[in-house]
C-alpha cells in the first residue's frame, strides 16, 4: 500500500501481515497450517481481546464481521512477500505453508 506522497504504508500491509504470519509459522514450526487457518490465526493474533487474551493490537469496531475475508487477501499478499525472499516454503502436498529452516 502507498500513501499520497509515495511512502509506504506499513499497516495493513503485505510486509505487517507476512512477518506476522511468518511469526506464526515460525512458533508452530514443524506444523504447516493451510490458508484458512494462518487467516483465523492471524485474526486471533490482531484481536487477541475478543478471545479473551491480552489487549488486541488493533482497536474493537463494531463492523468487522467481513474483515476475515479483506484478511486473507492481505494475508496472501505477505505470505507472496515472505516466499519471495525465500522465508516460508508451500507444501503442495499438503496445501499448506511453513516457515523455512533458515536459523
């Protein structure tokens, strides 16, 4: 995402939502998770308070019902970013992705 005057927006960006993701990954590393799931986790992650966990990253609107689906194509766009710097790898068997061996 860009701004007006060309600087890149760092929230709710592809590099905000593929570091978490890869955050993720990272944690639960041997375990891959498919789309879907890095989705509900990442919502968890940025809503931690609707779950009961500490204080959500992002601030409650009351409208948010959708903002899974704005999020997976966010989340799709970072996890592009974090395999094109070789970060995370697709499991074409399984579906699913997982954070590289590179430590």
């Amino acid at each position: 995402m860009m701004t007006n005057c060309s600087h890149p927006a760092p929230f709710n960006s592809p590099l905000e939502t593929g570091i978490r993701s890869l955050a993720i990954l990272v944690a639960a590393y041997p375990v891959a998770f498919d789309l879907e799931r890095l989705v509900e986790m990442d919502y968890l992650v940025v809503h931690s308070g609707d779950a009961n966990g500490p204080e959500s990253l992002h601030a409650a609107l009351p409208m948010r019902a959708g903002e899974l689906l704005v999020r997976r194509t966010l989340i799709e766009r970072g996890l592009l970013l974090m395999s094109s710097r070789s970060l995370i790898q697709q499991l074409p068997a399984q579906v699913s992705l997982r954070s590289r061996d590179v430590f």
